[in-house]
C-alpha cells in the first residue's frame, strides 16, 4: 500500500478531479478551485520539494540556535 501523504500522484488526481467539480459546481466554484490549489501544493511537498512553496529566509528552523 502506497503512502498517500508522499504520494504526489495521489494530491494530483484528487486536484484534478476536485477541479472537474468545480467546472460543474453551481455554488462554491472559487472554493473548490481553492481546495484543488491546495492539493497541488500537496503533490509538490510529497516530491519533496519544500523549497518551491517556500522563499528563502521565509521561516526559521526550529533545530536553529537562538
């Protein structure tokens, strides 16, 4: 059984087809579509490539002494 959490495939089917919903959605079209960004965001976090999402000095680790 495959991990869902670092399965990129995964995030992007359920992006594609939330947006397949959204096309067809009466009401909450803008949400869906939000919800379906939010899924690719996921599928890049689980190829790991954290430093795509996000910008340099953007955060502070929490390993790092203060």
């Amino acid at each position: 059984m495959t991990d869902f959490l670092t399965n990129a495939d995964h995030w992007r089917k359920r992006a594609e087809l939330t947006r397949a919903l959204a096309a067809t959605a009466a009401k909450d079209q803008g949400r869906l579509l939000k919800v379906a960004e939010e899924y690719d965001r996921l599928a890049v976090l689980a190829e790991g490539r954290r430093s795509a999402l996000v910008p340099n000095g953007s955060y502070v680790s929490a390993n790092r002494p203060e």
